[in-house]
C-alpha cells in the first residue's frame, strides 16, 4: 500500500528520496511522486508507472537538501499523474504526501471549495493541504494540528511549506510513520525498509502524534501539543535483508530462506530438558496459560490460513477448543467475547487494517489479544497485550512465503506449551520437538526438487482454472495453494477440501481444470484417493503432492512432487513449500511480476 519518505539533510534530497521509495516499492503501488526544495522554490514530479519512471524524470542537477516522496495504490481517483501525490495548496506553497482514508473528505471539499479553495485532484488527500492553507498563519506545525482535528479516518502524512525550508512536519492516525534519526539528517517515513540505508535508530510514532524534524532534531507532541518524550529504538536487521542476494526475485530468495526462517521463529524456545517451549513475550503466567479454555484467531489471507494450521493444532494436539476468523468480517459482526479464551491477532505486517481493528474491537470488549508479528515495532506488535515475533526477517515480496511457514512453526511451540502444561507425556513432547526440529531439514530437501517443480509450473501454466484439495490439517495449504497461484500468476483457482469437492466443484472437472492434491500418508489418505479417482473417470488432470516412494498416489496421477515422510501433524510445514515454488514458477513462465503483482499490497493498511 502507499509508501511515504520524507527528508532533511545534507545529502541531495531527490537520491535519498528515490533510493527510499524504491525500496517501498514491495508494498505495491501505482504511482509516485515527489517533491524537492531547492532554490527557494518546490519542484514537484509526478508519474505513474514504476520509479524508475519518476526517476527518469527528475532532472539529474535537482540538489535540494529537503524533500518528501510518495508512492500511491490508488483509492479515491483513477491512476494518473495528477493524482499522485504529493498534493499541494492553492498556490503551491505546502506539500503533503498522504497514506490511509480520509472519511469526511467529500464535505471537506464542499466547504473548501465554497470559501475559494481550488482542487485539482479526485484524491481524498488533498483536502490535507487546503485545510493546513486555511490554518497557517506563520506556524505550520499549528495549522497542521488544527487541520488533523478535522479529519475523520486514517492517515499517516508528512508535509512541507516554502516558507520553513529544512523542516518536515509528519503525524499519524491509523498509518504507521517512523522518524529515522541520522548523524546530521532525519528522516520521516511509512516504514523503515525506505531508511534503512542511512540510519538504524528510529522513532516509532503512535496515533495522534506529530513529529517536526530538522536535520538535526525532531520533537514529538500530540495534537493538543503536549510534549511527548519517545524512546530511540534499534532496528534489529540489515540492509542485505532486504537485496536479493543473487536471487531473481525476493518471492524466489523468500522460500529458499524457509529452512532458516522456520529454525529462528523456534530459535531459542525450545526447552529440551523439560520437553516443553518457552515463549517469553505471551506475558501470562503458567496459571493464565492452565485457565485458557478456548481460543480464537483473527488474521486475512495468509495469516488466516496459517491460523487455520494453528487451529487444527490447538485442538487436536492441545486439546484447546479453537476458531478461527476472517478479521474484516469479526469486527463488524458484534463478537461475543467470553472469559477464559485467548485470542491472537496473526498478521506478517502488523499493520493489516482489519486485523488492528479487529484486535482492538477484541480488546475493547475486554479480550486479551496476544500478537504473532514478523515487522518488530508494527502496530499490532505494540498494541497487543502480548506476543511472539516470527523472526522471519523482512519478507519484500508481496506473497507471503516464509512468514506462513514461520507463523505456523509458532502455533506448534503454543500447541506444545499447552499441552505439556495438561495431558502431553514427556516421552511425547521429546518426539514431538524432535519432528519439529526435522522440518528446516526436510524442506531443504523439497528444494532440491526445484527444477522438477518448475518443469511441472512450465507444463500446466497455460492452464487458466485450477483446483487445490487437501484434507484435514492440509485443507488450509490446499487453500494457501491456491491463493499463492491467483496472487502472483494471475491463474484462477480454488482451495477446498478434497471431501467437499463433491457438493459443488466436482461439476468444473474436465480436461481443461488441473487439480492438484495433497496427500500425506495419514488417516484419511484413503479418503483422498477416492476423490482422486473421481477426478481420474471425468477426465481431470491431477498433480499430486505426496509422499516419497508412494507407487499408489504415481499411479493415479498426471504428475508427482514428492515431500519426505513425517509425522502427520507436521506435513503442512513442508507440503506448503511446492506449491509455493509451483505457483513462483508458473508466474515466472507467464511473464508476471512475481514481486509486485497487479493490484496487490504488502500491507494493507486500508479496510
Ligand atoms: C499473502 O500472500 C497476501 N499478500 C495477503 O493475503 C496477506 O497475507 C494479507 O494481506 C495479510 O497480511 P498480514 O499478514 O501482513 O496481516
């Protein structure tokens, strides 16, 4: 979703500025802009497409020493050069970049517009200018505050007036924005990926709070100006987190990453002398973890299917009772929130919109809601009443890979947790923590399969409708299958239970509708291959992700990728891995961009 960097310094603007949008890049967009002062006047660029775009427009002699940059997923107006921000005034005197949704906009305007303002976009934004014009009388810092308390919705803005040259004045709502502090710069931005380069102390500012920076300062209110005293805080990774590293694309570099990320998000939690793990962020007591009676999870997309995994864990490993729910779709339906259930808020990002409202909508109701966050400092990460950090390291591209994987690997600690806390033997937390420790292992070995994977992707990726069908535990990485393979190849498909496939979907199999099931060796392996065979008599394609060595599932099926024996439990965290690398190389193979898909957003921090 929209990007936003802003800064003062002694560097030129316009590079800082560039280099930090590229990097902002990830979070999709579909526009960008910019604006510099320089000799004692704005220079305002603006283009659509990608930055290299922008960059190709701005003129290579542009210095300035202060600036703010944007890039725009288009909400409110189509996608066009006008409407890229940075939005400005009447007379083009101060400059705004905007993320979020401004609710009241369209009476703003009205009322604008009838004392004389002059709009020149469709955007909601750029009421923000027109209201801080209306205000400034010398101070900006004051007629920004007197603007925001107009402003209904969310926001994450920085802005520049002509007349206070090396000043940035930044406030958020609802949109995350960071100052950076540098050695004789700052920087204000919407995520530190875009700063990342210059500085590693940063400023996380909560809602309703104003930075004014200068290169050398910032200071911190609220809206009322009551000083705010921030804490500088350490960001934890490095810049070559976030380089490709001799992949050809971060999706690419992502999966390949898993065998690590899966063993940092267990790093340091596993207690193997009393069988058990150690989750220290949970702030709970034994005695709170022994009085949970259920649990609930709210996340979107990926998360979602991950906290499915985590659900199907709690009961049946945990013996928990455990839902899990869609967040855009819990917050509005009024939820009953009972004593004794837990609730965690899943999210890579931290900042998704609907999960953070859903969180807080829990919390008001009087709910504990524990996070499972990758972006360390993220919103949900601080509101939450607890949590655990995935450690997956900054995921660039905008399907998520490794944070599923990393996600789910947590949901096995908490399983294992509770239930050495209840029925769990110690022989059986030792086997149990002794597969968990297995699967970096073994997905290193799926990788290796690589290549065969991709001649499968190259074979099946004119196909334009698939089906993924998986069982059990494995029914939410048939859906995260299919998800993967819509998101970034642009194929239509469908998740469902291979059981399920009967009541509806069984009626779009033919040769043109490739089916693609996921068939460990457990209990209702028997089950699958029944459906198998149904597809087989209506001529349907069938692409089996199956065990190793297994002649029965060959036999039946078009095509085979193999995942090495585990313990039933345990096959979502590797059965994951192919068909995240199948859906990679069908994007590849179609000429997509596998990094940015098409309308797509890393975080998405509108509802
Ligand atoms: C995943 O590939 C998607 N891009 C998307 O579904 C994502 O998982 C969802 O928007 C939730 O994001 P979050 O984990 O950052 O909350």
């Amino acid at each position: 979703m929209c990007g936003i960097i802003g800064y003062c310094g002694p560097k030129p603007a316009a590079a800082v500025i560039l280099e930090g949008l590229k990097r902002l890049e990830y979070r999709g967009y579909d526009s960008a802009g910019l604006c510099i002062y320089s000799d004692g006047r704005f220079h305002i660029i603006k283009r659509t497409g990608k930055i290299r775009d922008l960059r190709n427009s701005v003129p290579p002699l542009l210095k300035g020493d202060f600036g703010i940059g944007h890039t725009r997923w288009a909400t409110h107006g189509e996608v066009n050069n006008v409407n890229a921000h940075p939005h400005t005034d009447c007379d083009d005197r101060i400059a705004v970049v905007h993320n979020g949704i401004i609710e009241n906009y369209v009476s703003l305007k009205e009322k604008l517009k009838s004392e004389g303002h002059v709009f020149q976009t469709e955007t909601d934004s750029e009421v923000i200018p027109h209201l801080i014009e209306k205000y400034y009388s010398g101070d900006l810092e004051e007629a920004v505050k007197e603007a925001l308390a107009l402003l209904k919705g969310t926001y994450g803005i920085v802005c520049m007036h002509i007349d206070h040259p090396g000043k940035l004045v930044g406030a958020r709502n609802g949109s995350p924005l960071v100052v950076g502090i540098g050695n004789g710069e700052s920087f204000l931005a919407s995520d530190v990926t875009a700063i990342i380069s210059h500085t590693k102390q940063v400023v996380y500012l909560e809602d309703g709070e104003v930075a004014n920076i200068d290169a050398d300062d910032f200071r911190t209110t609220d809206l009322r100006d009551q000083v705010i005293e921030k804490k500088v805080e350490l960001v934890s990774w490095e810049l070559e987190e976030i380089e490709k590293d001799g992949f050809v694309h971060f999706m690419e570099k992502e999966i390949f990453e898993q065998p690590e990320s899966v063993k940092r998000a267990m790093g340091g939690r596993i207690e193997p002398d009393l069988a058990t793990a150690h989750l220290g962020g949970l702030n709970m007591s034994n005695k709170d973890l022994l009085n949970i009676e259920r649990v609930r999870i709210v996340a979107a997309g990926t998360s979602f299917y991950a906290g499915m995994v985590g659900a199907y864990l709690l009961e049946s490993i945990a013996r928990i009772p455990c839902t899990v729910e869609i967040s855009s779709e819990l917050r509005y339906r009024n939820p009953v929130v009972e004593r004794n259930t837990l609730h965690f808020a899943v999210s890579q990002s931290g900042e998704t919109a609907d999960t953070l409202y859903a969180m807080r909508e829990l919390q008001r109701k009087g709910a504990t809601v524990l996070g499972i966050c990758n972006v360390v400092g993220s919103t949900i990460a601080r509101e939450s009443d607890g949590g655990v950090y995935i450690h997956s390291g900054p995921e660039i591209a905008v399907a998520s890979t490794k944070a599923f994987t990393s996600q789910v690997t947590v949901f096995y600690l908490f399983s294992l947790l509770l239930s050495r806390m209840r029925h769990m033997s110690y022989e059986e937390g030792v086997d149990f923590i002794q597969n968990l420790q297995s699967v970096p292992v073994k997905i290193e070995q799926i990788l290796m399969n690589n290549q065969a994977i991709r001649n499968m992707a190259v074979k099946y990726s004119h196909f334009k409708d698939f089906l993924f069908l998986g069982r059990g535990i494995n029914y939410p990485v048939a859906m995260e299958g299919a998800l993967k393979l819509k998101e970034i190849s642009y194929i239509h498909a469908e998740g469902y239970s291979a059981a399920e496939m009967k009541h509806g979907p069984i009626a779009l199999i033919n040769e043109e509708t490739p089916c693609l099931f996921l068939v460990p060796d457990d209990g209702l392996k028997e089950k699958i291959i029944s459906n198998m065979r149904e597809v087989k008599s209506r001529k349907g394609k069938i692409i089996a992700v199956a065990v190793e060595g297994d002649s029965e599932i060959t036999e039946i099926s078009d095509d085979v990728i193999e995942v090495p024996r585990m313990k039933e439990c345990f096959y979502p965290l590797v059965m994951v891995v192919p068909l995240q690398l199948f859906a990679y190389h069908c994007a590849v193979e179609l000429g997509r961009d596998v990094d940015q898909p098409r309308n797509l957003a890393k975080s998405v921090t509108v509802e």
